[in-house]
C-alpha cells in the first residue's frame, strides 16, 4: 500500500537490508516495529518490499519525531537483534521530501 503523505515538506526514513536465512521471531517484530511507530508522535506511514533486498520506507513530521523513534527502547531492542540475527548488510537513509505526486 502506498502511504497517504501530506504536502511537503516532511522527512523519509529509507532503511534497505539484506536478510540471513534466520525467521524466527521476524515477521512478528517487523509487526510490531510498524505498530508502534504508527503510534509514535511525528508518524505520517509507511511503505515496505522485499524481493532479495528489503527496502522499508517510513515518513516522519520532523527529524526531532525520527530522533525520538530511534531511541525507544523496544525499537533499540529490535535493532540489537537485527544485527545479530536477521541482516547480513543494512543501510539506513534519511531524506528531506521537497516535492512528491502521483495519481
């Protein structure tokens, strides 16, 4: 589903990753990740794929809603376990939105 954004200017989260053969417990973070950020103050939605690599896009009010959002507890815990268990490679970007359209 594609995200219904607000005109710019807003921020995107851009967080590609390569996974390893391990699932458990994955899908059911990756779920809970996108619940909780979806209540999180500055949330505007979300975009996710993966065929091979794994590109899930957040969008964000301010870069002071993706600082907060970076540092919740449960987020940090996911991302410890990411590392050590679920991506071989991931990269993180973050994005200033100037202009977007679409039909």
């Amino acid at each position: 589903m594609i995200a219904k954004t607000p005109v710019p200017p807003y921020y995107a989260v851009i967080f590609t990753s390569l996974r390893t053969e391990i699932d458990e417990g994955y899908e059911m973070t990756a779920d809970r990740m996108v619940e909780m950020a979806a209540g999180q103050p500055g949330f505007l939605g979300v975009e996710s794929a993966r065929e091979g690599i794994g590109i899930t896009v957040s969008y964000w009010e301010s870069l002071e809603a993706i600082r907060l959002w970076k540092a919740n507890t449960e987020h940090l815990a996911a991302q410890e376990l990411g590392r050590k268990q679920w991506y071989t490679a991931y990269k993180t970007r973050i994005c200033l939105v100037e202009r977007d359209y679409g039909f």
